[in-house]
C-alpha cells in the first residue's frame, strides 16, 4: 500500500505548486470574505474554505508520500534494515492519518455543501 502511494504522489508530483497556489488563493479569499467585506461576498466563504481543505490535503500527500523508503534487502545490515522498518512503519501511521482526515474532509464536505445549497438557493 506504501509503495502505491509512492508511486501515485511522484506520478502526480507536478501537481504540488497548483495545489499550493490554489491553497493561498483560497486562504486570501476567505480572509478577504472574513475581515475585508464582511456580509456582502459570504456566498463564496465556504466553498473556499472547502478548497483550502482539499488544497491542503491534496498538497500533504504529494509532499509527504514520494520519500517513502523502499522495502529493506537481505544485503543491507541488521540495523538499517531495522531502521527502514520503522521508518516504513511511521509512514503506515500516517497513512492511516491520511485516511482519516480524508473521510473527515469528505463528510465535512457534504455538510457544508448541504448548508451552503440550502441558504443560496
């Protein structure tokens, strides 16, 4: 599972400043809707928080996944074969972590979508 994620996260590496530019621009928009005209834009307050979170998420990944270690060999020494293991095993935590700030977004997303439709429409 490790090493899909590896390879998904360098495949779609050059996707990382996108994700990073659309972050920024989506934190500026919600601070501009938040401090700079407060009332008169707040149609556009949360699905720019909704983008800062997936941006986010999407931009974690693609920076944390590509240094994943590979699987150690029989040739390497006990103790770096030890040493990867651990390392490997940090990153099964994160992926974990990963997930399930995933299915948090999501949820997230549809509730805010739900209260969002429901006050414009």
């Amino acid at each position: 599972m490790l090493d899909r994620f590896k390879q998904i996260a360098i495949a779609l590496r050059c996707f990382k400043p996108i994700a990073l530019l659309l972050m920024l621009a989506s934190i500026i928009m919600v601070g501009y809707v938040l401090i700079g005209k407060s009332g008169a834009d707040d149609y556009y307050l949360i699905p720019s928080i909704l983008t800062a979170l997936w941006s986010f998420s999407v931009f974690w990944s693609l920076h944390t996944f590509p240094s994943i270690p590979a699987k150690p060999d029989k040739s390497l020494g006990f103790f770096k074969r030890v040493f990867i293991r651990i390392k490997r095993f940090a990153y099964y935590v994160i992926t974990i972590i990963a997930i399930g700030l995933s299915l948090t977004i999501v949820v997230f997303t549809i509730r805010a979508l739900r209260v969002w439709s429901g006050d414009f429409s």
